[in-house]
C-alpha cells in the first residue's frame, strides 16, 4: 500500500518532500481556552500532544502545565485563577504555532 502525497494518516499529515515522506500536525492549534479549569487544561494539553509520535520539549511542557493545574485545583470542573497557568499555555501556544515541535 503506497501513500497519497498530503494524505492524513491516524490525523496526521503525511506528504513527500525530497523523496522522502514527511510527517506533521493534521490541524491547527486553537487558543487557549477563555475559562480555565483541570478539564479544560487537559483537553488542551491533549490537543496539542495527542497521539503524535514525536513532539519533543511539547510533551514534557504539556506535563508541567497539567501537574500545575492538578495542584491547583480539587476537582476537574472548579476554574482555575489563570495567575501562572495562563501565561504557561498561551507561551507554549504561542511557540507551537511559531515552530511547532510536532512533525518528522
């Protein structure tokens, strides 16, 4: 079975450059979410690591901010004030978008 140049394989973009096939993000990173709670951090952090087979610094900056939400809150569903987490993801979102980590 041979791959279609640009197809999507398991929501991954798959095409051919230089001979050789290339893999990246099926989507774009959405915002950072306006109400921030555990549920929402993780959603988010899920987004942007998925299922992706290598995304480097991005797992381990999605780790932290996760720890970080779990510490501040007690259940899934409470906000959480966005003093230090916010500015964690819209940095990370920012770098993502600018040279996301997430392709090989």
């Amino acid at each position: 079975m041979r791959l279609v140049d640009c197809a999507r394989v398991l929501g991954l973009k798959v095409s051919s450059e230089r001979g050789r096939l290339t893999w990246a993000r099926g989507n774009p990173v959405g915002d950072v979410p306006q109400q921030l709670t555990r549920r929402a951090v993780f959603a988010y952090c899920g987004e942007l690591v998925g299922h992706l087979p290598v995304c480097g610094w991005l797992r381990v900056a999605a780790a932290f901010v996760k720890r970080a939400a779990n510490a501040a809150t007690k259940s899934w569903d409470e906000p959480i004030d966005g003093g230090t987490i916010r500015p964690l993801l819209e940095d990370i979102a920012a770098r993502v978008k600018e040279h996301d980590p997430a392709r090989g």
